[in-house]
C-alpha cells in the first residue's frame, strides 16, 4: 500500500496524490461547515455567531496540533525514500509517545484558558456562553486530533493519501447524523455539534490504527524500536514544533482580526463566519497541493533527487493557479447563494458582509497557492524552522489589518486581511526556498549526515 514518489513523472504523481488527499480535505471540511450550517439553521444567529467568535482561538490550537503532527511525519517519509525502514519504525514509535504527551499537556492548558481568552477577545455578551460551551468541547477533544492527525500523516508519508479520505468520509456520514440527533431528537445547543465533532474525529483515527495495523508491513515495530530514544525525539520536535509554531504564531494575527470583527458586532460576526466556512473550503485544494508537496519533497529529499523537487514545485504550482481562477469565478457568481446555507433566515446585510469577504479572499488563492505549496515543499526539505518565519510574515500582516486598516477602511480592512498575509508570506517563502535550494546542492553531504 506505499508509494515510492521518488521516480515517474511528478506531475502525475502529484496529481495522484493530490487528488484523494483533496477530498480528503472536503470531507473534513465538509463535516465543519455541516456544524455550522445546522447551528445556524436550527439554533439562529447568535449561536451561529457564538461558534464563528471561536474561529480563530480554534485554529490557534488545533492548528498547532495539525502543524505538529505534520512535522512529525516529515522524518518518516525522508526515511522511507531512504529506504531505511528500521529508521522509519524508530520515528514512527517515537512520534507516538511525544503525541501522548503533547495530547494530554494541550488539553489540560487550553480548557482552562479558554474563558479567560474569550473575554481577552471581546467575545460580544450576547454570544459568549454559546462560543465557550462549544470551544472548550472541542478542546476537550485535543487527544482525539492528534490520534488522526499522526496516522493520517504518516500514512501519507509512505505514499497512500487515499485511505485517509475513505475514513473522513466515515467520520462525515457519522458526524452529520450525531449533529442531527443532538438537536433535533436531544434538543441541545451548540455542544450536540461539538460533541459530535469530537467523537467522529476519534473514530477515524481508531480506525486508521486498525488500517496501519493490517496493511503495512513495514510499520510493525518491535518491542525493541517502541522504546522512547532522545535523538528521534529531538530531531521529530525539531521537525514538528516549529511547524506547529507557525500555524500558532499565524493565528495570533487572526486573533487580532477576530477581535477587531467582534467589535463590529454579532452580525458581522455571523457573516464573516459563513465566509470562513466557505472560504475553508475552497481552500481545500491548495491546502492539497502543499500537503502532496511535503510527502514529495521528503522523500525525494531521502533519495537525494533535488532535481525532482523543483520540478513538482513548478507543477504544483500551475495546478493551484488553474483551480484559483476557478474558485474566484465561483465565488463571484455563487457566493450570495452558499452564505445563504448556513442562515436560518435569508437577512439581506448578513449575506452581503459575508459576500464581501469571500470574494476579497478569493481574488488572492494564487497568492495562497504560493505559501502552502512553497512552504510544505521547504519542510519537506527538512527546514521546518522557516515555517515560523513565514508565520511571523502573516501575523504581522493580519496585525496590521486589524490594527491600521480597520480603524482606516472599516469592513474593508477585515476583508483584505487574508491577502495582506499571503503577500507578506510570500515575500519571505520564495527567496527562503531558492535559499535552501543553494544550500542543498551547495553541502549535499552535510545534509545526508543530518538525516541519519
């Protein structure tokens, strides 16, 4: 069931992999947005509102887990392309241990913070108890993102990115019908979606355990390999932190943005959430891309053919700017009609604040394009401290929109607030890559020692 991506054509290739891994992605998507438009139908706007105002404290921390367990599937696939499959193991079971520990560390922190930050955002008075009651559920749920977030990762570091999407498509089906028994059969509030969001996601990862079990041979690990070694624990930390780090360090600027949409109030509130959820998911396929460019360059990068990671670049990138100009046309001609799904009334003001920044964020997917596929392919490389920086670009950027540019332009500014980041981040990806390209071919063997 693995895929050596060191040989064949990398366009192909990285369609093949691209492809089911994008769906994958719209399932997760899909299960997200199926909370909100539920929340928004059955429960009203301020709930709708309540669950939106946690956008970005969610991404803060669950992108921090996703980031993390990214990271530590980038050994895995260099060691796979290295052919070097007691290696592999060893990082495998090592990655194990530190996602128990981060798991259970998380959760204890962020569920006792979570009312504290709420408050720090100016989560509106109106909306705070459905945006604390949902968030600190999913938080509650940490151990259950990193149980599907490492197999997941993992799976795709050995070449398989369509078994993932088979059990999001499980975790879909079962998270929809949990939303709809909760409150329509339990008559809850915004914990039924939350709970239900939880349980799906744990079990897909209980089933992508069972998967790995059965299917790879190669990750049958003795009971010699599952002991805890500080150098693969080192280097998978290395790897993995800063990758979560920069999902972090990103969200801290939208954070400032959120807070900066809270005091516009919970009708705003509602229309910027319903832009989000659309927004995440046409998403979907440059996230793809960059999630198939790091599989890519890692194990291409164990292989040692540098050749072949600048040119799955150069493709990955044509294929995100094809299906940007798409998706912007979608979002000009649809995008009234997909906000209007996740009201339970059709309010005219809310769909047009919703209107506005979905189609601003669109206009910049190319940009978007660049940032996720140039900066997996630099993890993939093995230089994850660079995704800190090019963290740091965004937030700076999403900082100065909600401190500079609301107070100057209003709405507006909120809406620009996403292309300003990938512009900054862009800056500073493109000349890192051809920075570490240089590098690379410049020590080669420097690098070979690295990785063993």
């Amino acid at each position: 069931m693995t895929k050596d991506m060191t040989t064949g054509s990398p366009l192909r290739l990285i369609i093949g992999f691209a492809v089911p891994m994008f769906l994958g992605m719209l399932f997760q998507q899909f299960y997200s947005m199926v909370d909100t438009i539920i929340v928004g139908k059955f429960l009203g706007v301020d709930p709708l509102a309540g669950v939106g105002s946690t956008s970005s404290l969610n991404f803060l921390v669950i992108g921090f887990c996703t980031g993390v367990c990214n990271g530590f599937a980038v050994p895995v696939s260099q060691m796979f392309g290295a052919k070097k499959e007691e290696e592999l193991r060893r990082y495998v079971a090592n990655s194990a241990w530190l996602c128990i520990l981060f798991s259970l560390g998380m959760t204890v922190l962020v569920v006792g913070l979570c009312r504290p930050i709420l408050m720090f955002l100016n989560t509106p008075e109106n909306i705070f108890e459905y945006a604390y009651l949902y968030i600190v559920i999913i938080f509650a749920g940490i151990p259950c993102t990193f149980l599907y977030n490492i197999l997941a990762g993992i799976i795709r570091s050995l070449g398989d990115s369509k078994s993932p999407v088979l059990f999001l498509a499980l975790a879909s089906v079962i998270n929809i019908v949990l939303d709809l028994v909760s409150i329509l059969v339990f008559h809850m509030g915004v914990e039924g979606p939350a709970i239900a969001t939880v349980i799906s996601q744990g079990l897909s990862g209980v089933v992508c355990l069972f998967y790995m079990k059965k299917k790879f041979p190669i990750l049958r690990i003795s009971r010699e390999e599952w002991k805890p070694r500080k150098f693969y624990m080192s280097r998978l930390c290395y790897m993995g932190i800063p990758m979560g780090l920069q999902y972090s360090v990103t969200a801290i600027g939208t954070l400032v943005v959120q807070a900066a949409i809270n005091g516009f109030g919970s009708m705003v509130v509602a229309g910027v959430t319903a832009a989000q959820k659309i927004n995440n998911f046409f998403g979907c396929p440059m996230e793809a891309l960059g999630g198939t460019m790091a599989a890519f360059a890692g194990q291409n990068m164990g292989a040692g053919r540098l050749d072949r990671i600048g040119k799955g670049l150069k493709d990955a990138a044509l294929c995100g700017f094809a299906v940007s100009v798409l998706l912007l046309l979608a979002a000009i001609f649809t995008g009234r009609q997909l906000s209007m799904l996740f009201l339970d009334e059709p309010d005219p003001q809310v769909i047009e604040y919703s209107y506005q920044f979905l189609v601003t964020s669109a206009g910049g997917y190319c940009l978007l394009t660049l940032v996720d596929v140039v900066r997996f392919t630099i993890q993939g490389m093995g230089f994850s401290v660079f995704a800190i920086t090019s963290g740091v670009f965004e937030m700076a950027a999403r900082s100065l929109a909600g401190l500079v540019l609301v107070p100057l332009a209003g709405y507006t500014g909120i809406c620009f607030s996403h292309v300003m980041a990938w512009i900054f981040a862009d800056c500073f990806l493109l000349p890192a890559y051809f920075s570490c390209m240089r590098k690379l071919r410049r020590d080669w063997t420097g690098y070979e020692m690295r990785v063993q």
